[in-house]
C-alpha cells in the first residue's frame, strides 16, 4: 500500500503560473468550433459601442480532454451552486446573439 501512495505523489504534475497568465483575461463571449481530431475554444470580450469582438485567447484541446473539461466545469457549477445558490440566466432575445456562442464549422 506504501508504495501505491507513494507512486501516486509522485505522478502529481507541478503547476507553473506566470505572473502575466495569473493576471487572467476577461472573456464574456465564446466560440466553440470542432473537427475531427480538435476541440477549438475561442474567448473574445464583447463591449458596447464596439463592433468588434477581438479573441482573447485561443484553446485547442483532443475530443477527451474536452470532454474532461465539459465534467470538471459541471462539478465545479454544483459545487458553486451549491455553496452560493443556483446561477440564473438572462433570459435572451433570439434577435440578439448569445454571450457563449457555439460554432457550426470545422476548426
């Protein structure tokens, strides 16, 4: 059992933050796009008065890791949900587009 414990410390992968990743970008739109072999995820910052949306930051992720993704979002919501109360959504005109969009074409 020892050595069990001791192989998965081991495994553990240690996580390096740049100071100008930490500062983070804020993103209220989204792009989803997939192909056969990628999950494409765009993040833009859509502000009033401006006609252009410009990508933040681009994610490219393997059909698994997106769908390990798509689980530790759920689980991290309920756990939200769950310590702060449910998360409304806005109810939306179908005239005006969606904060996170999801796209229709290959990446």
């Amino acid at each position: 059992m020892e050595d069990r414990k001791n192989m998965n410390e081991s495994a553990q992968i240690q996580i390096e933050l740049s100071q100008d990743v930490a500062q983070g970008e804020y993103a209220n739109f989204a792009i989803i796009t997939h192909s056969s072999s990628d999950f494409v995820l765009d993040f833009a910052r859509v502000l009033p008065g401006l006609p252009k949306a410009p990508v933040k930051s681009r994610i490219i992720l393997a059909p698994e890791h997106a769908k390990r993704l798509l689980g530790a979002l759920e689980e991290n919501i309920r756990r939200y949900e769950r310590t702060f109360g449910p998360i409304q959504l806005p109810e939306q005109d179908p005239r005006t587009f969606s904060p996170i969009g999801i796209g229709k074409g290959e990446a």
